[in-house]
C-alpha cells in the first residue's frame, strides 16, 4: 500500500521512507511511524512522516502486517 494518504498512516506503523536526500535515487529507509507531519489528507508524494530514530521523510510504502 502506498503512502499517500493520511488515513492509512498512524504511529507504531512500519513503513518504508524517501529521505529529502535519497530522492533522486529513490533509496527507501525502514522505519516506525512516531508523528506525522502532513495536515493535509491526501499528498501526491506521500504523507510526511518523522521516524521514532529521528529521521524525516515522505511513505513510499506501508509494510503490511501478516
């Protein structure tokens, strides 16, 4: 699931990340959600997100829960 909408995000998630700096390359970060910074309920890039380790970035993707 991607992670463009604001609804399907929450903290404690899992979710793969694009740091401002991995952009071009579109290397993705692993991480769990601890705030969300995007207000807005929907964003074409994905909802901006703060990981418990500190690091920012928008959800490319939520790591589904088996």
């Amino acid at each position: 699931m991607d992670g463009k909408n604001r609804k399907d995000i929450y903290p404690g998630l899992e979710v793969d990340i694009i740091l401002k700096k991995d952009q071009r390359s579109g290397a993705l970060t692993r991480g769990i959600v601890d705030r969300l910074l995007t207000s807005a309920p929907y964003h074409s890039r994905g909802i901006k997100v703060r990981l418990e380790d500190g690091q920012v970035g928008r959800v490319a993707e939520i790591i589904e829960e088996d």
